[in-house]
C-alpha cells in the first residue's frame, strides 16, 4: 500500500539530501518477515553532472506490543489495587461473590486477580477501574473501605508524579445461617427486635429474623460499622444435627417460615437416652416427624462474647434449629446436572496446604447444597448445564441406587429451566463450521 511504502521511506535517513526518482516494493515470500523496496535517486555531483542510481532496501518485521499491553504482560505493573478481605474462617462468602462478579462481567477491566490468605487482590491499569470494582462490592455485600496510595516516581521539572493506589476492602463478617447477638440498645433501634438473631440472608444489607416470634430486621453497612457491637456468636462450623421427634405449628407465618414448637433430641442420643428439647423455632413448614434438621446446641457450645454472656437466661434457649438436613449418603450418590464458572486466579507464591484443601473443597460443597436448597439465592447466580453429568449418572448408576430411591427423601434439586447453555468457541467450533459450509 502506498501508507507502507510511506512509512518505510520514513525510515531512510538521508534521503532528503537526495532527489527520490521511483520507488516500488520488490516481491518477498508472505510468511519471511522482510520488506524490500527497490529506490531510484538522482544528486548533482559536479556542475551540470548528475549521477542516478538504483538499489534495493531490505526491512525486518519485529514483533511488539503498544506501552499499554507491555504494563499488562509485565508483572507488578499495576496501577492500582483492591483487596477484598472478611474475617471469618470460611470461604463461602467469595464464592457468591465471585459468582456475582462473574454474571456482572465485573472483572473485565482486570490485569491479574490474586488469591492470598482471607481474601482476593484485584489489579487494574487505571485507578478508575478499582474505583468501579469497590462500588460493585458496596452495592452487593455490606462493605467498608480505605485508600492508600504510594509515591512511585516524581519529576521535578514538569510537576508530574506517579503513584501506586490500594484499596482496602472490608466484607462485614457475618454470614448467612450466623447466630447473631444484639445488644439492647440496638435491638431497640432495630424496632424492638430480640437480642438474638440469626441471618438469614446477605445481601447488599443483612436480613435476620427473631426466631421466635417470626419478627424480621434489615441492618445496613453503615448501621453495623457504625457501632460494630453486631456480632456472630455462633457460625456454620458450629452446627449440629439432631433428630425431629414432633412438629406442633403455632399459626404465624412470615414468607416461607411458619413459627412452631419442634421437639428434637440430639442425634448422638437417639437410643441410647431420653433427652429432648422443646424448640420454639421458625422452621414449622419445613420439617415434620423423622427429618434432620441443623441447629446450634447453646447448652454444651463455648461461646466468648461480651454482650451473650449479659443476656438473661429467658433470652437464651437451650438449642437454635437453622434449616434442614439431608442424609449424606443420599448426597453422595446425587450426580449434579449443573457447574458453576469460576475466575481465572492467580494462587500466589504460598501454594494451599493438603488440610487447607480439604477445608476448600468442604466450604465449596456447602456452598453448592445452599445453592440447591435456596432459589432466592441462586436468582444472582448464573447456573449452566453440565454436558457430562448424563455419561456420569450412567456410569454410576447401579443396584444399591435403586433401593436407595425407595427412601422417599426428597433431595432439594436445581430446575432444569433455571441453567443456562454454555457457549465455546473454539478452533473445533471453527472446524465443524467449516465442514458444514464444504458439505
């Protein structure tokens, strides 16, 4: 082209202090990287005597890249920072954000995404892509953040100075299935509500319910850093299972709770004594005789909390049921028909021990069954078909599966409606579509 051919006269020092006559490319193999172009040039060397003459430039074609992908291909060229931290022994919280940010496309403007110890780092070229990552946090997870910024190089002459900027990023540390203890004056502020609560539900504010009485609260992000006495006494590790002996619904009802009294016994005590506990709990419409069901025994659980131990005795019931649960043998043998996406991480220079894990891998499955168990969670979250759960529930399907279907436990299961297909575009892709054109 005659922009080409420009650009590559550009090149040629000393070629004003000459006369171009012709210029024209000379013909190259495609694949050899080289550009040659035939010159024509006439200079008077003496007076009326003028001497022309042709001969071929031979150019090579390097590789590079602009200076925006050099910062992004080189490491630590980052220009500002967001780490997203929460203080609590579990890592279920990230996994619904990165699901978040994963059906948001929230990611996008990323350079590297870091996994370190309790938590994420995100990197980003511009300081205006970290700013837009911390208000997607605060608009989905009640959050808190700081800034800080580091002098990297300054000029002098011109004024100008480049700086380094990191965000810190808070997640309130209570999550869903937490017990949690009000002091009084809160609990007044919340509309009365009573000292002890669990949450039900975390969104871009906390949802926790009285459940006893059925009353329900909303707490902000700003209403808990505000104080921070707010405070999980008891979380999803601290869960116990214990056995339904009798159901006696009360009446009230709130959503898809029904308040009631259930009578349980602790699963390590069925058959061997009598002890039973009359729980008033929110749970009427859920479990009936023989279920599992999910609680936090208060009489045996060691519980350093300030505000729990100046609550009176009345406020303190024995055993706090949380939701329902499944045999696991039943949850073994269920093949899953769905996968979620996960983001492209970088695991950092410290690798996960073998213990760390196993805590991973637990933390993951009990966020896949709240997943399967809670739709109003998974409307946030974008489910896609698994292409190979058929060949894996052939496989594995044999005789003790079909006794165990007589068992008549019902297996909370994701709709089919509800998953979506996932596109690949691959160079298999390009293929097929290349023979079907052929045909």
């Amino acid at each position: 082209s005659r922009e080409l051919l420009a650009l590559c006269l550009k090149k040629l020092r000393g070629l004003t202090k000459v006369r171009l006559i012709d210029a024209g490319f000379v013909w190259t193999e495609p694949h050899s990287r080289r550009i040659k172009v035939k010159l024509t040039i006439q200079k008077e060397v003496f007076a009326a005597t003028i001497l022309q003459q042709s001969f071929e430039v031979e150019y090579v074609v390097a590789s590079m890249m602009c200076p925006d992908c050099t910062k992004v291909m080189a490491q630590n060229m980052w220009k500002a920072m967001v780490q997203v931290r929460q203080k609590v022994d579990h890592q279920r919280t990230f996994f619904y954000l990165e699901q978040l940010i994963l059906k948001h496309n929230a990611h996008q403007d990323t350079i590297n995404i870091k996994e370190v110890k309790g938590g994420l780092d995100f990197h980003f070229a511009q300081r205006s892509h970290a700013i837009k990552m911390c208000d997607f946090l605060a608009s989905m997870v009640p959050t808190r953040s700081k800034t800080s910024e580091q002098l990297i190089s300054s000029d002098i002459h011109n004024g100008t100075s480049n700086y380094k900027f990191t965000y810190s990023v808070e997640i309130i540390p209570i999550c869903r299935d937490d017990l949690v203890v009000i002091p009084k004056k809160t609990a007044n502020m919340l509309g009365q509500i009573a000292p002890l609560t669990l949450c039900t539900r975390v969104g871009n504010v906390l949802h926790l319910i009285d459940f006893r009485t059925l009353q329900t609260t909303s707490v902000t992000g700003f209403a808990y850093w505000r104080t921070e006495d707010i405070a999980p006494v008891c979380s999803m590790r601290d869960l116990k299972e214990f056995y339904v002996l009798d159901v006696e619904l009360l009446g009230p009802r709130h959503g898809r709770y029904a308040l009631a009294d259930i009578t349980v016994q602790r699963m390590a005590d069925v058959g061997r004594n009598d002890n039973e506990f009359i729980v008033r709990s929110h749970l009427g419409n859920l479990l009936a005789y023989g279920d599992t069901v999910l609680g936090y025994d208060l009489d045996s659980a060691n519980i350093n909390n300030a505000e729990f131990e100046m609550l009176s005795q009345d406020d303190v019931p024995s055993v706090v049921l949380v939701k329902k649960s499944y045999s696991e043998r039943r949850r073994k043998r269920k093949n899953r028909n769905w996968r979620l996406k996960t983001l492209d991480k970088d695991d950092g220079e410290l690798a996960p021990k073998k213990q760390d894990k196993e805590k991973l891998e637990a933390d993951f499955e009990t966020f896949l069954r709240d997943l399967e168990e809670d739709p109003e969670l998974r409307q946030n979250i974008n489910l896609y078909k698994d292409a190979e759960a058929a060949s894996r529930a052939r496989g594995t399907m044999d005789d003790d599966d079909m006794v165990d279907s007589d068992d008549g436990e019902d297996v909370p299961e994701v709709p089919l409606e509800e998953l979506l297909e996932d596109l690949k575009i691959g160079a298999d892709d390009d293929e097929d579509n290349d023979d079907e054109m052929g045909m």
